[in-house]
C-alpha cells in the first residue's frame, strides 16, 4: 500500500545505515526535511536530511502540508542512544506504519537469557555476565532498561554481540540471590518487563572419607560426606581417577557407602547443586594386609628385525603366583603408575597389558612406530594379591619402521603421545581448540576413555572460543560427551545475526557475514539447549537453503567458504551432512562430488575434502561404481598416513582421517 507523507500520520522505525556529512547548510526551524508529496511503500527504507542537529528523544516536525509529527519514543523516528546528526546529515528511516493501520500492538519479548530465572549459578569469584537476548516481530525496539533491585544500572546493548542483546557484567559476584529487571519498548511504544533471579554459589563442596586410608584386616565400608547437601560425589574404585560421565566412575548423592574389598586408592570429589566441583579429587589408600614388594626390569629392548619390545626382570621372593605386566603412552597414565608405585598401592588394571604364570620375561608385538611406551611389571603372590608397580621403563619405537599395525590404532598411538599436559594438541594456539575437538571426536568415535581423555576436556571447556565456528564444534563436542552447554548455547546465540526472533545465520564473528560452516555447525549445536528454542532457528535452516555462499548460476548446489570462490567439497558435505542428519530433508544433488574425484582417488584438493567426501556422502556412484570410488578414496587416505600413525604430524588432520576411516565403511 502506497501512501503521501503530505497527508499522513506515518510513524518510523530508525533503521540507519550510514551518517554522509554533506556541506550544504539548510537554513529555518524544521529539525527534519521530507520533500513536499513524496510516497512511499511500507517497508520501504529513504534518506532524510536533518536541518539542524538532532539527537535522540528529539521531536521531527514535517517542514510542509502535513500534520504529522515524528517522535522518538512514541511512535516515528527510534534513535539508536547515543545517535546524532549534525545540521546536513543524511540518514535512513523504515517506514512500519502507513495510512491503512499496519500498526504494531505487540510488545516486545524476551528470547533467552543467562542466567535464567530460577537458576543457581556455580562461579568462582570471577566476573559473571548476564546476557538477555530480546526481539520485537514488527516495528523493532527503541529503549531497553535493565533495573538490579529497582535501581537503574548500565548495560550494554550490542557490543561484541547482535544488536538484540543487552550485556550486564557483575564484576565482583558474591554468595547472594540476584534480582534484575529487563523492561522493554518498541517504537510503537509498547512495553513489557521481565523479572530474573538467580543465585550465585561460589564455593565448591568439600568431601571427607571415614574411616581415613590406612591397613585393615578385611572388608569393610567407607562413608563419603560432603559439606554441601545434595552435592553428587563421584568415585572410582579401580584405582584409576574418577571423572564425571567416565566409564570407570560411579556417583551417588551425599552421604554414600563404600564397600573395600581388597587394597585400593579410593578417589573421589564432588559437585554440588550450582554445578561447583570440588577443586581437587581427594584419594584415601586402603590395603587389606600386606602386598608384594615392587620389582625392577633388568632388560628392555625394542627388536626392530621382529617389531616386538623384549622385556625381562628379576624374580620376586616369596610364593608367588605370576607378574602383571603394564604399559602406557600418555603422559597421563605415566603419572598414574608413578602415583600407585608412590603410594604403595596397585596400578589400574585397565593399564595391564598381560599376565603372565612364572616366566620372567615378555615380549609386546602389539604396538606401533614412532612413539615411545613406558613399561612396568608387578608380581601377584599366592593369595591373589597385587604388589607395587616396578618403576617404568621408556621404550622408543623406530619411526622408520612400518609394522602392520590397524591404521586407525597407529593414528590413535601418535596422538596420545603428542598430547601437552595441559590437555591440548597443536602446538600452534590459534588452532589449539580446533585440533583438540577433532581429535575427542576421533577418540570418542574410538571409544577411548582415559585421563588423557578427561585432561582435553577440561581444556576445551576452560578456554575461550574466539569465533562461533570454535564455538560450535566446542559445544557440539561437550554435549556429545554428556556436558551442559546451555550458557554456551545463549552466547551462540548472541552471536547470531537475528532479526526479530528468527535467527538467520553465523558469522565467523558475531558483525560478520554469515557463512555457510558457520551457520550449519552453528543450527546444530543451537539445538543443544536443553531450553526450546527450536522456532528461533528455523530460518538458519533455510539460509542454508538458500545461502548466498551458493553460485546460483554456475553451481547451484554446491557451498563455498566464502562468496565467489569456487566451489569447496568440503563446505558442501559438511552442509549437506547437517541438513540431512539434523533436519531430516534433503534438497541438494551432491552427484556433483563424485566428478570432482581424482586420479588418485582423493577428493578436491586433497586429504581433508576426501575425508569429508566419504564420511559425509552417501551417492559417490550407483551401486559397484560408488563401493569403487570409495574404496579408492579409502586407499588414498591410508596411502598418506606416515610411518609414525600421523597424517602430516597434524593432529586436527589425523583426528579426522580415523574419524572418516571408521565412519566411512569402504574398509576392504
């Protein structure tokens, strides 16, 4: 519907898209011109030039033939806070409203929030950021206020996040229930408010064991307590650390019973209702009588001619039964074994290699090149009962040796020998997060679950993703590991380019160009809420159905990582994947992938698009040509394996050549 400003009451939504200072100097009164009978279309963005300096909350009289007067505030022009134009200024203005009553009678919404109302909130005395994300479907928003205990306090609106979200930063947060008001108002002047509460607990449980370590005489119980009602203590018996969500863990509410039926490092912690963890996992060592003495390994060896570790010791007094015989790779487990042996206590079973009846020697053919293994050997009297750990003994395996190890295996042997004790892979700190999520994709795909393990998680949940691609993979990794992700979730969020309450794509960066990887790995870990906010991201899907990253010419199916560069196989699997996988519709021809084969049998340009290829796509052929072409890529990767397990000593590209050997199933 058309209609003339001359006649009209209109009312404008402020949309400004640039300031373009102009040196002609208008002379009278009138705070805004609009050229006598111009029509516009609702909906329809113009340019307005001030004739004196304008500021927000200012009142714009129409210079001629019309009543209308155009009011920040209550209808018509809403300027950004802090928006002002000097006397020529040009700027734009929306219009939301014309002369049929397409007027807005609907207050603006809160979206999402963290903190949520209601929640308790672990924290340990850092800062704490209250984020609320906002939307108005219709004539947009004009004020947000954010009120804590009825008093008025400074938030920020946009910053490094979208234009709909207000950030609030408690700086120095204490043990205390937080009352915060958000009240809203559109440029219609409609308003609503939204009360959150919540409240912070910044202390971690503490659990004491009774009775304390010690030597008894047989079974007996030990009572876990934490200070904390309602805290979850979690423990493991097999004298291997406990971890949340770990396979060697048990847990239950405090207080809880647990039974000591041979000598142990009970180990234990605890996590209280807020989430806190308790700083560090506490162990008590119980031994039921006497254990042997620790041995020593007189010989180690690695026969390069038999691809086999020689290993001999000497032999333990008194009745014995047979030796355990031990190994590891990670710097974690090396640890774990000097603890046991320090301690007096049993090594972990789930580090055992083999047992053996009387022979004091062994021989190990199960390994693989280029890492180094520790070994050690405990002896078992006749009771049944396990001694000390020998101290360990490193074993290099020749590089340049091939063995005929499973390639997944000798992938998963290098990278557990690469890790830094802080948890991560890659040496290089921009890339540290990406490396380190493909490679507990690989070992979560691989089912490993060890210190190792635990130790990366603990670095990819404590460090800070700097774009929403790291974000989302983060995220995506965390929960597949059983992990809440909601804070990360409202952050993804906030990130997003939104518009009203409908998310349209992610950025690399929150002011960025959204992109296809980024919204595709970003719908799917926005899905990961354990809040519904399933409607917000629909037109995220469609985005990837129709993404300007698509050459709708040229290639019309085919996904890019950035605009008018050619086609990637890669982005395009990856979306395609997604979209199948997550959403459950497929809209794209992706035969095109299967021409873009090489003679070697990788993909585009190389390893990464060929992983992607066939762990991603399901039509590289009809029937015998797509096992052909598959196998062929299957061959290609294992041909660039090197000798040590690795692809290119690169751990983000080792972490996905297991993962696209195991899914892809061409293996011969």
């Amino acid at each position: 519907m058309r209609t003339t400003i001359k006649t009209s009451k209109l009312f404008l939504l402020a949309f400004i898209i640039s300031l373009l200072m102009l040196n002609t100097s208008f002379a009278g009164i009138n705070n805004l011109y609009i050229p006598n009978g111009e029509t516009v279309l609702g909906g329809d963005i113009k340019t307005y030039t001030a004739r004196n300096s304008i500021e927000a909350g200012t009142s714009f009289v129409v210079e001629s033939g019309g009543d209308a007067t155009f009011r920040a505030g209550s209808g018509g022009i809403a300027l950004k806070p802090g928006f002002h134009a000097k006397n020529g200024a040009k700027f734009a203005a929306k219009f939301w409203y014309d002369s049929q009553g397409l007027q807005d009678n609907k207050a603006p919404t809160v979206v999402d929030s963290y903190p949520t109302d209601g929640e308790n909130v672990a924290n340990d005395g850092s800062p704490l950021e209250l984020r609320v994300i906002f939307a108005d479907d219709d004539s947009g928003i004009y004020s947000v206020k954010l009120y804590e205990d009825g008093v008025e306090v400074q938030a920020t609106i946009g910053g490094s996040y979208n234009d709909q979200t207000l950030s609030y930063i408690i700086t120095n947060p204490v043990e205390q229930t937080y009352i915060y008001t958000v009240v809203l108002e559109d440029m219609a002047g409609n308003t609503d408010s939204i009360d959150i509460s919540f409240t912070v607990d910044n202390d971690p449980p503490v659990t004491t064991a009774s009775p304390t370590g010690g030597t008894f005489s047989g079974p007996f119980t030990v009572t876990l307590s934490s200070d904390e009602a309602g805290s979850t203590i979690y423990y493991s018996t097999d004298n291997y650390p406990p971890f949340v969500n770990s396979s060697n863990t048990d847990s239950g509410v405090s207080p809880i019973v647990v039974t000591i039926d041979r000598s142990m490092n009970l180990q234990f912690f605890a996590k209280d209702t807020a989430g806190n963890i308790e700083t560090t996992t506490k162990s008590e060592v119980y031994l039921l009588g006497a254990i042997p003495d620790a041995l020593t390994i007189t010989l180690a060896s690695f026969d390069s001619g038999a691809q086999r570790v020689e290993l001999s010791w000497n032999a333990a007094s008194g009745q014995i039964s047979g030796y355990h015989l031990y190994r590891c790779l990670s710097p974690f487990d090396v640890d774990i074994l000097n603890q046991s042996r320090n301690g007096g206590y049993p090594p972990p079973a789930r580090l055992r290699i083999g047992a053996l009846s009387t022979p004091t020697s062994s021989s190990d053919s199960a390994i693989v090149s280029g890492v180094t293994y520790f070994y050690g050997v405990t002896a078992v009297d006749a009771n049944g009962t396990e001694g000390v750990i020998s101290p360990l003994v490193p074993i290099d395996v020749d590089s340049t040796t091939s063995g005929d190890s499973d390639p997944s295996m000798k992938a998963m042997a290098w990278l557990e020998s690469t890790q830094s004790e802080e948890g991560y892979w890659d040496d290089k700190r921009r890339l540290r997060m990406l490396a380190t999520s493909q490679v507990l994709n690989a070992y979560k795909l691989m089912g490993k679950d060890d210190a190792g393990t635990h130790h990366a998680l603990f670095y990819l949940r404590g460090h800070f993703a700097d774009n929403n691609d790291y974000l989302a993979r983060k995220m995506i990794l965390l929960a597949d590991y059983g992990q809440n992700v909601d804070e990360m979730v409202n952050r993804l969020i906030a990130q997003s380019q939104i518009s009203g309450t409908q998310i349209q794509g992610w950025g690399v960066r929150t002011r960025l160009l959204f992109d296809a990887v980024s919204t595709a790995l970003g719908a799917k870990a926005a899905d990961l809420s354990t809040r519904s906010i399933d409607p917000m991201i629909n037109e995220g899907r469609l985005y990837l159905a129709g993404s300007t990253y698509l050459d709708s010419k040229n290639f019309p199916d085919r996904f890019g990582w950035v605009r008018a560069q050619d086609p990637s196989v890669f982005v395009s699997c990856l979306v395609y994947n997604i979209v199948e996988e997550y959403y459950g519709f497929s809209i794209y021809n992706s035969s095109w992938i299967s021409d873009y084969q090489n003679g070697d049998g990788s993909f585009g340009n190389g390893l990464i698009d060929t992983c992607a290829a066939i762990m991603w796509i399901d039509d590289l052929g009809d029937g015998g040509a797509q096992w052909i072409k598959g196998l062929a890529a299957y061959n290609y990767i294992l041909d660039k394996q090197s000798s040590n397990g690795s692809w290119n000593d690169d751990p983000y590209l080792t972490g996905l050549c297991i993962e696209a050997l195991e899914k892809s199933g061409y293996a011969p």
